[in-house]
C-alpha cells in the first residue's frame, strides 16, 4: 500500500492534458482509456493509482494524503491556501483571474478612486486579498457559478473571475481592467509523502521538469 | 438563548474533542509508553502551569506561535494572560530562573495539553497533546544525536513499524538567505516560494533581480535538496556560503554518530525546509508515518531560547503529538492499549457481603473487578460483561457454596471455592 503513489486529478481537460504529460515521462494507465463512470483507475504493474475528483477538492485530497500529489489550477490554491508543496509549474490550463466590469462603467472609472465597492466572486479570499491590500472596501458575494451574470442584474458593480479567451466576457458585454494573478496548472505533493515516498517523487519531478516547456498553453 | 443540546457537537467549540473510553485508553496506553521511555532515559518531569503571562510567554514564541495564542483578559492581575501554545519556551523559563543551582546537564520532560488557534476550518484540531524531553546544557552533535535515537526508540515503543525522520538544519536556510542584496519585498516572495519549494515562481522570482550566479544557484538548488543521504553531497557541490557550509558538516557530524543501518531506513533529509519555529538554531527534525499528512514528532536544538529568560544555555529537545499519533495507529493500537476489567461479580439476594469480601480479595491480589450492582438476571449481567470489556464474570450465592466462574468470551464456565479465592489461590491468567 505504502508503496504506491495516488494522483488525485480534476474531472476533464485538466485530466487528459495531465495524463498526457505524464505519458511522456512513462506514467500510464491502461485502465482510463476504458469508458467507464468510475472514480479510481490503477496501473498495477507501475503502481500507480488516479482519482478523478473535482478541481475545489484536489488540494484537500492531498493535504490529507489520500492522495500524494495532485494537479491543480493555481486560482484554487491560491484560493485556499493549504499547506502544500507546489514543485512545479505544468505550464498548461492558462487562464487569467481578473477584475472586470461593464462597458458602460468602465468608461470614465478610475480604479484608484474605487471604495465600497460590491464585487461578485467564486474567489472570496483571493479578492478580499487584492482589495484589502489596496486599500479599497468590497463587499463581498460569493457565487458559484454564472458569475457574468451578476452586473448585467445589478447583483454587483465589478466581478472577478477566471478568463482564459475572453470570450464569455465579450458576450456580457464586459471589459477586464485589471489582473490580480495568471494561473496555470501546478503539481501538488502532499508535505509527508514527499518525505516519505522521496525516491519516487523527486524522480517524477525531475522527469517532468525535462518535459515541461517554457511555453504556457491554454486548455480549451 | 437555551443552548443547543440537541445535537453533542453543538456543545463543544470547534477543534476540541471529548474521548470515550476506547479513545481515551489509547491516548493513556500512549502517555504512560512515553512516559516510562523519558524515565528509562533519565528525564525528570516537570509541570508547568496552564496559564502564563501573555507577554513572559511571548518572549519565547515566535510570530508564528505567537498569532495561534489563546489569550484573555486576567482580573486578578490586571495583565493579559495566555494558554500555552507550546511547552518548550515553559521549559526553559524554568530552566532559567528557578534551576539555576542544580548541576548541568538537565534532562527535563513532560506531557501536557496546548491550545492553538488554526485557520477557521472543520475538524482541524485546536488542542494538542504532547510529551516531550528537553536537555538543557549539553551542545555536541552526539547529543542531537542522541535526540534522533530516542524518537525512533519513541515510535517503534508505541508500535509504529514503517517510519521516517526528517532533518534539517535551520541554519543552513538562514545562511543562504541571509544578507541577500533585495528588496524586503522579494525576499518575502523568495521564502515563500522556498515554503511551497515552488521552483518555477522561484525561477520567475529571480529573473527579476541581478544576484550573482552563484547565489542564485545556491537559491534554485533549495527546492529540490530533499531525500535521502545523497542529498548532502550534492548540496556539498552548489553550496558556496561560508555559514551553510558550516551548516551542513555540523549535519554530517549528527549523522556521524548514528547507525548506518538507521540513517540507510529511516532517516531522510530536507535542506530547503524554512517552515519550523523559530527559536531553532540547528539540526531540526521531524517524524513520519505512513498515511498521514502531519508530523507525529518534531524537535530540535534550540541554543538562545534560555537567554531570552536570562540565562544562556545550550539546549535540544522534541516532543510527540499524541493526537497525531493516535490517528496514525489507531488500528493496532486497538491491541495494544485494550483495558480490559478482570471480573465482574454478580450476586442475588439482600446480603452483599460476600461479593464486597471477594472483591476486595481480587483488588488486593492485582486483579481488577467490579460489582454489578443492578438487579437483573445473570444472563443480563453476562451481556453486559460481555459489551463493557470484562474477563469474567463470577456468580457469587454464599461463603459455603462454591463460586461459578465465568469465561465472557466463551461463556465457558468452572467452579471455584470460595475460601480459595479469598485467600488468593486461583488462576485468571488463561
């Protein structure tokens, strides 16, 4: 049992772009290209195990060390801010968290005379953060999904959320002005399996590094 | 408002737990393990109180402990007073102000609870139990050592199998980070990215300042200097810093007193570790099991936290997490810390006498017994015996009439006679 190493992976793109990233280091599972509705795939000859879980829960599995490492949109870590180790940078799934409001504000709005402003979010922390550092009072309302919606209903004034082509802001009719952070894929390794399990890890580390380029890629 | 009484969590805060019996005996069967390996060491206990002064107490905190304090308002002095996040600064106040006659070295220990705020989420612990050692006077390598030894001796005591100790050297960090020519501001970036051993914003960090080659070889190479002994020579070939150097032969030395056997199994090493307290001053370590997350055991050389107190003294020391422990080996410890009770005594009628007499006989004779004092039928008292963890059960009549002895496990039965027993000629051992 000890001796195996679990992966927990968000459901999707992030999935398949993580395993094939891994495919080139070696790291395979058979298993996966079955369709199935199941949550765990092993490679029993390699000993290695993947559990499909949601993106929000990647970081939890991992500090708990149910899992030994993870990969995860740098938006979520930040986000919740556990007791990680985050080695690497995959370089894939490249979006941008920003702050965007509607055309019609943004003309003649100056972001330095913002105050209480309300703010819609899926990141109430990672916006809290960035306003409090400036100085600015928000008034937070955390969504869960839709968040382009809330201006266009008068929920809030400005949002911020994750924008990879624009393209879902555009058609609400609203316009970044600024960006908090630029987000990609990270690998996550839980503090004790690093220690423990050092051999295995540092190896597929190292191995990744030589594969991961410098360029970033979108995941679309 | 009624408090909720509905519902047992509503009764407690959060990170606090009650431990039923089961739990509780394991936590016990824990403590005193621990305990009697400190006393076969030679350690001595020592008791703090409960409560300090909130600013004698943070002057042997750091800003990481010190923020996780508990602290509230004491009407008696007028001062703010504080439950201890941490025993060790405890440990040396006494060492400094109230030991100051007694011969070096001092070997001190104690088991204790402490209290420390976390980030507000469910079922994080906010109450620590801990038992440690600290050695006040003594500074060679042998002695940190000797630490190392007495943890693993800890674990395999307590019946861990599969183990492994972490080392650090918190010098070795400081060295390479210290007089760097950056803004405060990137510095902050750099420890934090070394916290995560994030090497690409590590990499992105440094691209953006014009440190020396060699420095910022020193910096990337951080990250990944962790595993096993092999570890230390290539930290041997990046590292250039007088200080670190220093850092790493007084590593070398520690392990130089250790058995190859053991630092081959279960020692590994992580030179980028920056997490810790920051009254460590030298080889720091902590213990692992599989299957959790979170250190069982953690401690180090500590040579100023006495001098904060006034009075300067070399010192190392490490304490357990019990709570920690218990998660990791709950399972075998099922075995291990089982308290069962000996005998139950069952007797009919008004006249007690004889089932006080013999239970009296039993406890004097090491036994443990109990007297079932509900009127029921013994089929009853049986079930009970059986749920409650008891041996046997003993179905008294008289003085005169032999007494029937009952096997809860198997409900296997002989007779014994009274007087025998009383006078201790019997057998329970089976």
């Amino acid at each position: 049992m000890s001796d195996w190493i679990t992966f927990a992976l968000p459901k999707g793109r992030i999935m398949e772009d993580s395993m094939e990233l891994f495919g080139q280091i070696g790291i395979t599972c058979p298993e996966m290209a079955k369709p199935s509705r199941k949550l765990v795939f092993e490679n029993r000859e390699e000993k290695f195990r993947f559990m499909a879980v949601r993106a929000t829960d990647v970081p939890t599995y991992v500090e708990y060390g149910c899992a030994d490492l993870g990969v995860v949109g740098r938006d979520t870590l930040l986000e919740q801010g556990k007791d990680l180790y985050e080695p690497l940078d995959l370089k894939f799934g490249y979006c941008r968290l920003v702050v965007a409001e509607p055309k019609e504000l943004c003309q003649g709005d100056d972001p330095a005379s913002w105050s209480n402003i309300r703010v819609a979010t899926k990141y109430p922390n990672i916006t809290e953060r960035y306003f409090a550092a400036k100085g600015i009072q928000v008034e937070l309302i955390k969504l869960y999904g839709s968040i382009e919606l809330a201006p266009l209903v008068g929920l809030s004034e400005r949002i911020v959320d994750l924008v990879s082509t624009g393209g879902t802001m555009k058609a609400n009719n609203l316009v970044e002005v600024e960006t908090i952070a630029e987000v990609t894929s990270r690998l996550i390794v839980n503090r004790a399996s690093l220690k423990t399990k050092h051999r295995r890890i540092s190896r597929i580390i190292h191995d990744l590094e030589q594969v991961v380029g410098d360029e970033v890629r979108i995941s679309t | 408002m009624k408090p909720n009484m509905t519902t047992p969590e509503a009764l407690l805060p959060k990170g606090v737990k009650d431990f039923l019996p089961r739990k509780a005996a394991k936590i016990d069967y824990l403590t005193d393990t621990l305990k009697t390996l400190f006393h076969q060491w030679g350690f001595r206990p020592v008791v703090p109180p409960l409560l300090e002064n909130l600013d004698v107490l943070e002057a042997g905190l750091g800003s990481g402990l010190q923020s996780q304090t508990f602290r509230f308002d004491d009407r008696q002095g007028g001062r703010l007073v504080a439950v201890t996040p941490d025993i060790t600064p405890q440990v040396a106040r006494i060492v400094a102000t109230r030991m100051q006659d007694l011969p070096l070295p001092l070997r001190l220990c104690y088991t204790g609870r402490v209290l420390r705020h976390t980030e507000q989420q469910a079922g994080k612990d906010r109450e620590l139990f801990q038992a440690g050692v600290e050695l006040f006077g003594l500074d060679s390598p042998e002695v940190d050592a000797e630490m190392i030894v007495m943890a693993i001796e800890g674990l395999r005591r307590v019946g861990a199998e599969e183990f492994t100790i972490d080392l650090g050297q918190v010098e070795f960090v400081r060295a390479i980070l210290h007089d760097l020519p950056l803004a405060d501001s990137v510095i902050d970036d750099l420890r934090e990215a070394l916290m995560r051993k994030d090497s690409s914003s590590l990499k992105a960090t440094l691209a953006r300042t014009d440190l020396e080659p060699q420095r910022r070889d020193e910096l990337l190479a951080l990250p990944r200097l962790f595993g096993g002994i092999e570890i230390l020579e290539k930290a041997e070939e990046i590292v250039v810093t007088p200080r670190a150097r220093e850092a790493l032969d007084n590593l070398r030395q520690v392990i130089g007193h250790l058995d190859k056997d053991l630092v081959e199994n279960y020692i590994t090493f992580d030179l980028g570790e920056i997490r810790g307290l920051d009254y460590h001053t030298g080889v720091t370590f902590q213990g692992y099991l599989p299957g959790i997350g979170r250190a069982v055991c953690s401690g180090g050389r500590y040579d100023n936290l006495t001098d904060r107190y006034g009075r300067s003294l070399p010192a190392t020391g490490f304490s357990f997490n019990l709570l920690n422990l218990l998660f990791a080996l709950d399972q075998s410890l099922d075995r291990r810390a089982e308290q069962m009770t000996d005998v139950l005594l069952y007797q009919e009628g008004e006249n007690k006498v004889p089932a006080q007499r013999l239970a009296r006989a039993l406890r004097e004779n090491g036994f443990s017994a109990a007297r079932d004092m509900l009127k029921r039928p013994m089929e009853e008292s049986l079930a009970y015996a059986r749920q409650m963890n008891y041996r046997y059960l003993m179905a008294i009549t008289d003085e005169q009439q032999p007494v029937r002895l009952l096997t809860v496990k198997d409900g296997s039965e002989q007779t014994v006679d009274f007087t025998d027993l009383e006078n201790g000629h019997f057998d329970l051992s089976g």
